[in-house]
C-alpha cells in the first residue's frame, strides 16, 4: 500500500476537499499524458473501473491499475515552494539493517 507522509496527507485532503468539488471526492494518480514516468494528482468524484482504491489518513485515492502497482510500498510527501505551490514526491522508505 502507499503510505502517506503527515504533509502529503494534508495536502491531498486540502486538494479533495475544495468547497467546489462534491462531497466523497478523492484524489486519482495515475500516468500524466500516457508517460508511466510522470504521474498527475487530480481531484476525482470517483474511482475509474479499473482504479485501486485506498483509504487512509483521511484521504481517498484512485490509483490506476499499473500505477498501485508500481507505488505499492513506497512514500509519498508533499513540500511547499517559496511560492505556496505544493509539490509531490515518491520515495522508497529506507530500510536499516542492524548489526549483531
């Protein structure tokens, strides 16, 4: 599953929950323009047939099928620029090995 910094999950709820949207909207992830490489966070009523949905944190994601499976594991944070801009960012947590 992925897993939701405490910033990501603020900002995800802020972009979901714009008073224009309706109520039970989600955030979908899924490849921007057909490139599996870049992905775009949108504001969506609802999961496409196809879609993983995951609830956690407060949030509602639609992730496209090849898409969960690529980010199933991994970290997603959000940052702010110096302009307010919200970024996303996808990272592999990091594994400590303890010597004994």
């Amino acid at each position: 599953m992925l897993i939701l910094t405490g910033a990501a999950a603020t900002a995800l709820r802020d972009l979901s929950s714009r008073s224009e949207l309706p109520d039970g909207t989600g955030v979908r992830i899924a490849p921007r323009d057909g490139d599996a490489s870049l992905l775009a966070l949108t504001p969506a009523a609802g999961p496409d047939s196809t879609d993983e949905v995951v609830e956690t944190e407060g949030v509602r994601l639609f992730l496209e099928s090849s898409t969960a499976a690529v980010l199933r594991g991994k970290v997603l944070d959000a940052r702010m620029d110096e302009r307010g801009s919200v970024g996303f960012i996808i990272n592999t947590p990091s594994c400590e090995k303890h010597a004994e």
